[in-house]
C-alpha cells in the first residue's frame, strides 16, 4: 500500500514531459505476485508486453534478472 506521503511522488507533474498512459490514473493498492506463483517451480518465465517477449530468470543468488 503506498503511504500518504509518496501519493504525491505519482501525481501527474504537467511540467515534465510524460507519456499519458505512464502516469497512474487512480491511488490504491498495487497488484502484487509471489515468484512462487508466477514461476511454479521452474526458474524461468516468460513475459510479453507490447508484443515483445522478456524472459524474467531467477539467479542461483535468488535474484531477478529481466532480458528482451
């Protein structure tokens, strides 16, 4: 849940140059996934987004690494 004080981080800024659709449009509770649930034992996944496909990989350090 984000704190009072960092709602103002994510209030849309006219100032700056933004893409429209990067910026939140509502405040509330951010989705949230265990790796467990999103990797179901394996230690790769793949994500696509914008019809690209990213592989997100878990390292033997327990670590993340997302690559195109």
């Amino acid at each position: 849940m984000i704190a009072a004080e960092d709602k103002s981080v994510l209030e849309h800024d006219t100032t700056k140059s933004v893409a429209a659709d990067c910026v939140p449009r509502t405040i509330g509770p951010m989705p949230e996934y265990d790796t467990r649930t999103l990797f179901d034992g394996g230690r790769e996944i793949v994500i696509r987004h914008a019809g690209a496909a990213y592989r997100m990989k878990i390292t033997k350090q327990g670590k993340l690494i997302l690559n195109k």
